[in-house]
C-alpha cells in the first residue's frame, strides 16, 4: 500500500513540473510568434499569439492527462 501511495504523489509531481513548464514554454513560443508577426505589422500581436499557444496547451494536456 505505501508504494501504490509514493507511486501516485510523485506521479502528481511529475504531472505538475510538466504543466508548469509547458506552460512557459508556450508563452514564450507564443511571444516570439507574435514579436515576428508584430513587426511584420499583421493583425495578430503578441497578445493573442500568448493566449492561443498557452491555450492549446493547456486544452491538449489537460485531454492527455484526463485520459490516463
């Protein structure tokens, strides 16, 4: 029973590392996105391409780990 336990807290930890890096990483994917396009003067900035990126992410991780 006290390994099931362990198995399952870091399990947790590892789920937690991964949604917290993910998470930067796609803002600052989605900021160079969007610094790229901001200097070519399209229409979508910064803003948007960070919220798209962090939330794709998210929607797509989220699925995964509702899976397992």
């Amino acid at each position: 029973m006290r390994n099931a336990a362990a198995c399952f807290r870091v399990g947790i930890a590892l789920g937690l590392n991964f949604l917290v890096v993910g998470i930067v990483l796609a803002f600052i994917l989605g900021g160079i996105i969007g610094l790229e396009r901001q200097k070519r003067y399209i229409m979508a900035g910064v803003r948007t391409n960070v919220l798209v990126c962090t939330g794709s992410f998210l929607f797509v991780s989220l699925s995964i780990m509702m899976g397992q």
